[in-house]
C-alpha cells in the first residue's frame, strides 16, 4: 500500500508545479465604440499582437473579453470603415479597456467591369450542360419506348471517374 501511494504523491506534486510554472492569467475586457456618436461596434477584431492567432471579435453589445497570462500585450483593434488602433496594455490584473474607433474613408480606385475576359476559359454561360449527339441517343437502351437520357448521363459521368455518379438525381 505504501509503495503505490508515493508515485500518485509525487504526480500530484509535478502537476501542482506546473499549474505555478504557467503563471497567472489575467483578463482584459471592454466596449468598442463609435468615436463620433458613442454607438456599439458590433464584430470589432481584436488581435493580440504578440500571441499569434490569439484574439476576440466583439458581440451585439460591443462587448469584448480576453484571457492572457501576466505580461505586456499589444491589442490590435480594427474594424471595415473605421482606422485601426493599436493600445499597450500591461497586464497585471483584470483590467477594463474600452476603445473608441474613428471613422476612416477611404478612396478607391476605379474599377472596371467588362463583358468580355481576356482569358475566357468558358465558351458559354451554360453551367451542367452535357451534350449528346444523335448516334449517342440511338445506343441507349429502349425500355417501353423511351430511353433513359438521365441514367445515361450518370453512367457517363461515373464512368469518367468524376467521383459523383448520383449528382442530379433528387
């Protein structure tokens, strides 16, 4: 009995270790907010700079939260339409930051839609369409007097080896 409770003792022990060993976390949360009237920013992106993939986007209140271990961040927050912002933050404790976004306008440059490609890979706007000459509907087999264009069509497809041999079917 004493010899197996020392290994499940000692686990324990590394795994208290290593809950220390990762630090504190600690959350930032806040508002997004229009910068001329006040209003909620719904779907702001929040990226922390220095942790990769990690960041939030706000709610339908404006409303963001994210848990970071102890240390110093950089938040990046943007918005379509509006100019983004950059805000140190030291984190430390929880801590509230609310952001306020200015809009942004921008110019565009022209753009150009034409009816003709320069590239056209497509001879007509006809999408699934399968032509089958006159001989071809001759060979098909005749059952009480009409043949089977559809089950010809999935037998071809299939036999092309396209991977969908029942498209079309429902």
């Amino acid at each position: 009995m004493k010899g197996s409770t020392v290994p499940i003792l000692f686990g324990l022990m590394l795994a208290h270790a290593a809950a220390f060993a990762q630090g504190k976390t600690f959350t930032v949360s806040g508002n997004v907010r229009d910068g001329d009237d006040g209003e909620d920013l719904i779907g702001v992106s929040i990226a922390v700079m220095q942790a990769g993939s990690r960041g939030a986007a706000t709610n339908a209140y404006g409303f963001y939260s994210i848990s970071l271990p102890e240390g110093k961040y950089t938040l990046r927050f943007s918005y379509i339409g509006y100019a983004a912002r950059e805000v140190a933050v030291d984190l430390a404790a929880d801590s509230r930051l609310d952001v306020a976004l200015k809009a942004e306008a921008k110019q565009l440059e022209e753009v150009v839609v034409s009816a003709r490609s320069r590239k056209a890979n497509v001879s007509s706007p006809e999408m699934g369409v399968d032509r089958i000459s006159v001989a071809t509907v001759k060979k098909i087999p005749v059952l009480m007097g009409e043949g089977d264009l559809r089950a010809h069509h999935h037998r071809y497809h299939a036999a092309r080896g396209n991977g969908f041999p029942f498209v079309g079917l429902l």
